[in-house]
C-alpha cells in the first residue's frame, strides 16, 4: 500500500514536469509543489497504518462464531425426552436429548454443562407443565441462583411454558445447571413435542 503512494506521488510530479517548458521551470514553485506532494504521502501513509492498526486489532479479537477460537466453538441444545411426575424440590433436571453437543462439554446423562473455555455464554432455558400444575426452576453456576422461570397452569389438559434467556459469564471448569425448585413437580416435554430445553453458546472467549 504504501509503495503504492509513493509510486502515485512520483507519477504526479512527472506528469506535472512534463507540462513544463524548459523556460518556464521556477524552481521555487517546483520545490513548494514536491513539498505539498510529501505532505500528502505522509499523511497517507499515517491515515494507511492507522487503517491497518484497527484492522489487526479487530482480527484480534474472537467474537460470535469467529475461526479465532483456540478450543474451538463450544455450543449445545438439549431437551427433556419424556415427562417427569413427582419431581423432588432442587432435583437437577437431566435434558437427556441433545440435538447440539459442540465441545461436548454438555453431560446428557447428568444434565450438567461444565465450562471448557472461560467466557460470555448465551443461555436458555424453558420449562412446561400440564394440568392445573406449577413448577418453578432456577439456572445455577456452582450453587449460585442465575436466573429462574416458570410455568404454571390451571386447567386439566392444559400446558403452559415458562423460561428466560441470560447471558452468562464462566469460567472454566465451573458447572451450570437447571434445577427444580418446587417440590412434587410435573415436567411436560417428549420426543415429539420439546417444550423443555436448555441451551447455550460461547459468544466470545474472555
């Protein structure tokens, strides 16, 4: 880029050389155009390295589904196969279906995701229920209350959904879960119709 002004520059003078009669050269004019040119190609190249000292700084950075993660992408999407009846108060709810495991840091078997790589996190979370029901759950970061949500209904044959989406920032090695927080509860979700999911993805590593 910058030979690419100098060689610019050069073509300038020439051509402004070439109009010139040999009579008519003033040498002082000359000098305060060269010097005018100069300028111009410093404050070009000053105006090309700032460009390019922004670029390298945005390149730097690892942002939403960027290739610059050192771990690579860590996401997972994970939902309830079957219902659950009598679910007992602060039960860790396993979400033993998972459509999306990127990173495989989700557990389907515990229902536990432990962060692989420290960062901001996208998280969602929804829960259902049927009949006249209420459940209540909380997201968890080792034993520390996130976020929480409900459903309730209030008629037999009814379902109701509640959840909530956070942004979340881990650390790695700590464990984040979604628990059960009234007791004797009722979870609606199957195969066919996936109403309690629990989902999230690295947005950008810290």
């Amino acid at each position: 880029m910058l030979k690419t002004l100098f060689y610019l520059a050069s073509f300038v003078a020439l051509a402004t050389f070439s109009k010139l009669d040999e009579g008519d050269i003033d040498i002082k004019s000359l000098a305060k155009q060269m010097k005018a040119l100069q300028n111009e190609v410093e404050d070009l190249k000053n105006r090309v390295q700032v460009c390019e000292n922004n670029s390298e700084k945005r390149r730097s950075k690892k942002f939403l589904l960027s290739d610059n993660f050192e771990n690579g992408p860590v996401a997972f999407s994970s939902y309830v196969t079957n219902y659950q009846s009598n679910v007992a108060e602060h039960k860790t709810i396993r979400f033993d279906g998972a459509v999306l495991n990127d990173g495989n840091a989700y557990n389907n078997h515990t229902g536990i995701f432990t962060c692989p790589v420290s960062g901001v996190y996208l998280v969602s979370f929804f829960i259902a229920d049927r009949d006249v029901n209420q459940v209540l759950v909380q997201l968890n970061v080792d034993n520390t209350i996130v976020s929480s949500a409900c459903a309730e209904t209030i008629q037999n044959r009814h379902i109701d959904q509640g959840g909530n989406v956070v942004l979340v920032r881990l650390t790695k090695g700590q464990n984040m879960w979604v628990e059960v927080i009234t007791g004797n509860a009722h979870i609606e979700s199957h195969d066919a119709y996936r109403f309690t999911t629990f989902s999230a993805v690295l947005l950008y590593e810290v």
